[in-house]
C-alpha cells in the first residue's frame, strides 16, 4: 500500500503541461507491471499461472484506475509519466520525482 500512496505523491506532485489519457493507462499498467514484478511473479509461468496473474492485475486496474486517472491527468507533468514509463523498477519511477 505503501508503494501506492508513493505513486499517487508522484502523480500529484507535478504541475504544469499534463499527460493524455492514454499516457495515463499506460503508466498504471508499467507501475502494475513494476508491482507484480517486485512481488515475484513470473513471466515464464504456465498458462494457469499466466491467467491468474492477468486477472489480478485487471482487478488492480479496476481498483486504482479513476483515483490515479485523475491525479495523473489534472496534476501530473509529461515528463514525469514519460520517465516512469521508461523506468524498469519502482526504484527508477521514484526517481523521476527527485529529479525535477
């Protein structure tokens, strides 16, 4: 939950020219990506596994999304989300905070 709050500051920290929507979606789902991957799921899992995985992380979309929509739309700077969205870890996402 933690990690969340965390996103959300870096969402709302920003100001200035916002991202689109689409640019949005795609954050949620890199930093949901970033998530699942911190906490261990496998990419080579069997299919099962792989089904299971993709209905947690859309049960997670469905939860955070109009929350982090908002924030990241209305309060978030372009290049904030373009740095989180390049980022191969949460350790690099916060640092797109620190480096504005």
């Amino acid at each position: 939950m933690k990690r969340w709050v965390a996103i959300v500051l870096l969402a709302a920290a920003a100001c200035g020219k916002g991202p689109s929507e689409d640019q949005c979606k795609r954050l949620l789902e890199h930093l949901i990506d970033l998530e699942f991957k911190k906490g261990g799921a496998a990419g080579g899992a069997n299919d099962a596994m792989r089904a299971e995985l993709a209905k947690q992380k859309a049960a997670v979309m469905e939860l955070k999304s109009a929350e982090f929509m908002s924030a990241c739309v209305e309060k978030t700077h372009r290049d904030r989300v373009d740095c989180a969205l390049a980022a191969t870890d949460l350790a690099a996402v916060a640092k797109c905070d620190e480096a504005k």
